[in-house]
C-alpha cells in the first residue's frame, strides 16, 4: 500500500530526473533507493549522457549504491522509480535483492516507446517467474510522473523514439 513516506521518495525521485531537465525529449527518468528509511543511492537516465544503453535510472542508482554500500544486494531495501522500470531493470531489482518496486507512471500512462515490448509486461513476468517476496506497486504519484515523459496519443518523432 503506497503511504506518505512513499509519496516522500517519489518526490524525490522526480528531482532527481528533472535535475538536469523536464522536457521528455530529455527522457527524465529518476530512482531513488531506500533502505530503512534512508536514502542510499540516487540516479537518473543516463543514456545518452554515457553512450550507454544500459545506463537506465535504475541502473546507475544500484551502481551508485553498491559503492557507496561495498555492496552488491541491498536486501530489504525499496527502489522508487518515476517511470515502470523495464525488464532490464527489474532483473538487477532481482539479484540486488531488493523487496519492494514502487514506480510512478505505468505503461498506460506513457507513450509506448519506452517500453520494450508492447503486448507483455516484463514486470509481471519477473514477478511471477522469479520472485515470489517481491512486492510491486506502481501509480505513486501517477499524474506527476507521467507529465514528465511523451504521453500515449503523442505523435513523437522517430528519432525520438526508442525501442523501434
């Protein structure tokens, strides 16, 4: 069940993605991790930034993390995330053991393209497959975040558009 404190962290992951920029042709993502009502790590979409394509909001947050934390699992731990974290992300929520997934914006609330596949949910699939503790809850200030990136009826251009 989202709370307060939910709607804290969130808060703070929409910082952390507009930080450098609002505009969804910026692709503002953001994530936070918390473990025990601290901040562990934070991190934003840095794609283009690293010419890395792994390089997701997510990603950096659990790299920053496992330095700061000499660490590799964050057990117990909940990721926020502004947008529905995608396969590859929610596979690294796996083996870094963290318990819970609270995300902002879902693939209803956004434009199709930042999803990589456009009829399966890869987060029910990790979820059932996967990880039977790990709780996932996303809408968490749903109509903030989902303001952040191109919404479903836009007519994005193609060289905006990722997983074409």
């Amino acid at each position: 069940m989202i709370d307060a404190d939910d709607e804290r962290w969130m808060r703070e992951a929409i910082r952390v993605a507009t930080e450098e920029g609002a505009g969804p042709e910026a692709t503002p993502i953001g994530a936070v991790l918390v473990l025990n009502g601290k901040l562990v790590a934070s991190g934003r979409n840095r794609t283009d930034d690293w010419n890395d394509a792994t390089a997701h909001a997510e990603m950096v947050t659990y790299r920053e993390a496992a330095k700061t934390a000499e660490a590799p699992e964050f057990d117990g731990a909940t990721l926020y995330s502004t947008l529905q974290p995608c396969g590859m992300c929610t596979m690294a929520t796996i083996w870094t053991k963290v318990r819970r997934i609270v995300f902002g914006a879902g693939r209803d609330d956004v434009h199709r393209m930042y999803f990589e596949d456009r009829n399966l949910d890869t987060m029910d699939f990790v979820k059932d497959a996967y990880r039977h503790d790990l709780v996932i809850e996303g809408g968490c200030l749903r109509t903030e975040c989902a303001r952040l990136y191109f919404q479903p009826d836009d007519d994005v251009p193609d060289e905006l558009q990722t997983n074409l």
